[in-house]
C-alpha cells in the first residue's frame, strides 16, 4: 500500500498448519510473487498473524528500500458449513 491505495495484491493459497516456520515460508513465497524482498520477521509478526489473521510491515522492516508506506499480510479462513441444516 502507499497511503490508502492498494499497489498490488495477490492470493496465495496453502493447506498447510500455521507454524512460525509455515508462516516464514508463505511470507518469502509472497514477496517473491509481488517482486519485493523479504522484511525482517520477528516473533511479534508471527504472533500477530496467528491471533488477528493480519500484520503490516513498514518500511523500516525491510533491509532495502522500499516505495510503498505499508505491506499488509491477510489470513482468510473459510467456515465450513454444517452438512446438516436444521430447520
């Protein structure tokens, strides 16, 4: 993102466990995607992630310089629906 405009956006998609290395992984693998490096990822990041299903990277988390004021990872789960309907 740059202020409130979204630059680019993608979806990845895996069936793996979250696990601080799964997350590292898909992280590395998005970046890739979108052609930005990798930001620095602390425990915090990983926390965040795993209670919110969200967590922003500014610029300063990253080692080289960036042209955009935020990157933003979102978690989307899908519920599953009951295979019973009770009316």
């Amino acid at each position: 993102m740059k202020g409130d405009k979204i630059l680019r956006d993608t979806i990845y998609e895996d069936g793996a466990q979250l696990t601080p290395a799964a997350y590292k992984r898909a992280l590395q693998e998005v970046c890739y995607m979108l052609d930005v490096s990798t930001p620095v990822t602390l425990p915090t990041h990983y926390k965040h992630f795993e209670r919110f299903n969200r967590v922003k990277y500014l610029p300063r988390d990253f080692v080289e310089d960036v042209d955009f004021t935020a990157y933003i990872l979102e978690r989307v789960v899908e519920k599953k629906k009951p295979e019973h309907y009770y009316v």
